[in-house]
C-alpha cells in the first residue's frame, strides 16, 4: 500500500436515509468534503435515530447511549478531537475515536455507526483514507443517475419551496431521500433550515 492510498479524506455527512437493498437498516451517505464522491454505509435503525436526532436537532425525553457517553467521556475532561474511518474488511468498516485528555491522545476502536454517532455530538471532523474512497465511494453522478429515476418523477421536486410549509418540506425530504434524490434532499435541507433560521 502506497502513500497515496494513506492519504487522508475529510467527508461530512450529506444524507441518511432507508437502505434499498436491507429494509431494517438505514444508509448513512458520507461525502468527501472536496470533492463529488459520495461514500455510502448501511447502518442500524437505532444509531440512524441516534444520528438523527443530533442532525434535527430534536432532544430525546431521556438520553440516548450516546448521550450518556457523551456526558461520561466529558465529566472525565475527554473529548473526542476526529473520527476517523480506517479500515474495510469484507464490506464491513472500522472506525477509531480520537480522543484527548490532558494534551494525551487516545485512539478507541468503535463500530462506525457508533463513531458517528458520537461525531456529530463532539462535532469533531470525520476523516478516512484514500484506500477506502477507491474501493467503496461513488461518484455523484453514479447515485444521481438516471437508472433509479425518471426524468417525470424529478419534475415534481422542482416546483418552488416558497409555498410549501415546513411540515410539507419534511415531509418532502423522506420522499426524495427514499428515491436517492441527495441533491434534491440538500435543497430542499437547505430551504427547511433558512425557515428555521428566519423563525428564530
């Protein structure tokens, strides 16, 4: 394995929607932050909720697993500094939290739903390496393509946002991320938070 294959990748997290293929699970869809590929992982109904509630910004009635890491690691002055995907082995991912306490850093092996999950409560950057883009990414054109969609059912996404409420954006959002429509779903994300963000 070369040096380019180490090489580094920052992804941010673009969607998370039902899995086609495993109708139990979920797809969490992880893009690389400069560039268009898209690295997708299936993952279980209960870390997607875990993730979920952190991107919706909604607050359970009691922790989550998470959430309860969260506070321990936190009350004990670790923090999570990166996540950090490193590993596929047979179409499965390995992940490590980066952690640090007292200017140490400690390395924790995690699955990588669970380190996800604690990504977005840290808001800590999520890296990966090289080797695993060219084996397991897709272009964007290959998830936005044509095969899975017709040029009529798209159509009824492009009407204007400004007449729908947000309930009806919501809604909206679970149909296009059920069809794999992401550039449409960061759209019409995009309009929902603007609403928020004008409501205060």
């Amino acid at each position: 394995m070369g040096p380019d294959d180490m090489k580094r990748v920052e992804l941010e997290i673009i969607a998370l929607s039902h899995s086609v293929s495993q109708t139990q699970n979920y797809a969490i869809i992880l893009g690389d932050v400069n560039g268009n590929r898209r690295l997708p992982i299936v993952i279980g109904g209960f870390e997607a909720q875990a993730i979920a509630v952190v991107l919706e910004r909604m607050t359970p009635n009691r922790p989550l697993t998470h959430d309860l890491f969260k506070s321990a690691l936190s009350n004990f002055s670790i923090e999570i500094r990166e996540i950090v995907i490193n590993d596929l082995i047979d179409g499965i991912f390995f992940s490590k939290l980066i952690c640090e306490r007292e200017g140490e850093i400690y390395e924790i092996d995690s699955r990588t739903s669970d380190a996800l999950a604690m990504a977005v409560r840290f808001s800590c950057p999520i890296y990966t390496y090289q080797f695993i883009m060219d084996s397991a990414s897709l272009e964007m054109d290959e998830l936005e393509g044509e095969t899975k969609k017709s040029v009529k059912s798209k159509a009824k996404y492009t009407d204007s946002y400004a007449s729908k409420s947000i309930d009806d954006l919501e809604k909206l959002l679970i149909k296009v991320l059920e069809d794999e429509d992401y550039k449409q779903a960061a759209k019409i994300r995009d309009e929902i938070n603007n609403r928020k963000t004008m409501n205060g």
